[in-house]
C-alpha cells in the first residue's frame, strides 16, 4: 500500500546495499537504483552517498528513514487493527529453518497451523543456521527457526525445546554393543561432519572445545550438507558422526543404524529468531502464539 519508491528506499538504507535489497525485494538492482532516483528526484537531494562501491545516507536520507520507519509502523498498526476489527487472519508468511528442523520439526507444527488458519500461506525456506540468521537480519524472512546459539542482540530469540544429540554407528561397528561411549573413544574412528554453517557442526565444535579436543584432532572422512546424507555415509561403513536424536528414529526402528549415549551428554536449543518490530502483522502474532504452545506440548519429546 506504501509508495512503492519509499519502500524500496526504506529496504535499501536499512541493508545498506543496492544487491541486497535487490535480492530481498526479489527485483533487478537497475529497478531498485530507478526507484530511489525517483525518490531522490522527488525531494530534488541526494539520499545517499556512494563511495568505493559501499554507499550511506546523506543527512538528508538519515532524515527520510527516520520518517520510512514511522511510516511503515503505522501502516502495520492499521493493517493489524482493521483486521482486529474483522476478525481477519490471512495474509503471507516466509519461514526460514536449518535442514533438522524443516525436515523433522517443521512439518507436523505447519501441517496444524494450515489446518486452524486455512487463509494463511506459509512459504518455508531451508538453509544452514548462519543462513537463516542472516536471512531474519535483512529481513528477507519473517521468522527463522534454528539449532545453534544466536549472537545478534538486536533479534527476539525463544527457546523451543532442547534437542539430545547422540552418537550414530552403524550395527557391525566395534562401538555397537555400547550404550554410552566417551568422547574420546568415538573421536578414535573416522567422522562424518556437517558443512561449514551447520548450527549441528557449531554445536560440535563448542562441545569438542569444552572437552579440549581441536576440529584438527579429527580425522574428518567427509562433510555432508544434511542429516540424510549424514545417516547413509554411517549406515554405508564410512565412519560415525554426531546427530540430533529426532532425525533417526525410523533407522533406530530398522535396524540401520545404532544409536550412543554421550559421555558428557549434549544438548542443543531449537530456537526461533524474529526482528524486534513493534507491529507485526496480525497473522506473524498468530504463528508465534502457535509455536510457543506447540513447543511446550512437546518439549519432552526428544
């Protein structure tokens, strides 16, 4: 509803980048440049300063920012308050989550949120936990879900629930007959890793540190980019990794793989992560209030 031209602008001297805001508009970066000339042509000054191929806003833009802020606050406020009126929930959500939890947490919460609010479209992106944090920082998503600690202050983040990590070996393996094994004992055969990025591979590598052991000690055989990918180099012979226990239930039924108790256990938070916006619009509230009661029906889960 806003002027096309002040969003654009706003998206721009909020990222900083004329590629970014180009990738997060989902719009070609000479149409996102066309749009805040036009801005600039419209208050006839220049909104932004651009220097060595990195730009900020002039005193001028620093001043029509402050104002896109306000500005879109208060159309998130009325959007929210006619709604509240109608009764209204619709509307479109982007939701980004790391592979575990799209694949194994994600589906069944979405499935009964659909099934309660059937006007709401919900367009779920996958990547890393690095990923999905930076996507939540440019505002490209409106609700990020991950498997690692979040350092960014300036995001809502929420515990869900704690998610156990156990080793994987496959049943022949000379591990198989324990039912807890020791770091060390584990790090004495090859390893499967997750990519650089994992949320699983920080939290790893956090629990390595604690214990004193360096990612070097590590006689890393592969790294793959996906729990699926992880479970099938294990049950093939590869070597043994480390996984989240929700992701291998239906192999712990088939025999596949066998699962270990960590000496020292592990766990992780899955969490979610939103900006700290004032007005949201009214069916971001209802997800949110949806997630929390999901979490803690079943946080005893894992």
């Amino acid at each position: 509803m806003a002027d096309r031209r002040l969003q654009v602008f706003h998206t721009v001297a909020r990222l900083l980048s004329f590629t970014k805001a180009a990738e997060s508009l989902h719009m070609t970066q000479p149409a996102v440049t066309f749009q805040v000339r036009q801005l600039e042509e419209y208050f006839n000054t220049r909104l932004f300063d651009r220097t060595h191929n990195r730009i900020s806003l002039t005193d001028a833009g620093e001043r029509v920012y402050e104002y896109a802020v306000q500005i879109f606050d208060l159309y998130a406020e009325m959007d929210n308050a006619v709604r509240d009126m109608t009764g209204e929930i619709s509307g479109i959500l982007i939701i980004g989550a790391s592979t575990t939890i799209a694949e194994y947490m994600l589906p069944s919460l979405l499935g009964d949120f659909k099934k309660k609010y059937p006007d709401v479209n919900v367009h779920l992106k996958v990547s890393n936990s690095d990923g999905i944090v930076s996507m939540v920082e440019n505002n490209d998503i409106d609700l990020g879900v991950v498997e690692a600690p979040v350092m960014n202050k300036n995001l809502v983040v929420e515990n869900c629930r704690n998610d156990r990590l156990v080793a994987i070996v496959p049943p022949a393996h000379a591990l198989a007959g324990k039912t807890v094994v020791r770091l060390k004992d584990l790090l004495n055969h090859d390893f499967i890793a997750r990519e650089e990025g994992s949320g699983t591979r920080e939290v790893i590598e956090e629990y390595l540190a604690d214990a004193g052991i360096r990612p070097a000690d590590l006689t890393v055989a592969m790294e793959l980019g996906s729990p699926e990918a992880i479970k099938g180099a294990v049950e093939a012979g590869m070597g043994v990794s480390i996984v989240s226990e929700v992701t291998i239930h239906k192999e712990l039924q088939l025999g596949t793989l066998v699962a270990l108790e960590l000496d020292p256990p592990l766990q992780r938070p899955f969490s979610f992560v939103h900006q700290k916006q004032k007005f949201r619009q009214r069916a971001m509230d209802e997800l949110l209030e949806f997630a929390r009661a999901y979490c803690l029906s079943h946080r005893n889960d894992a």
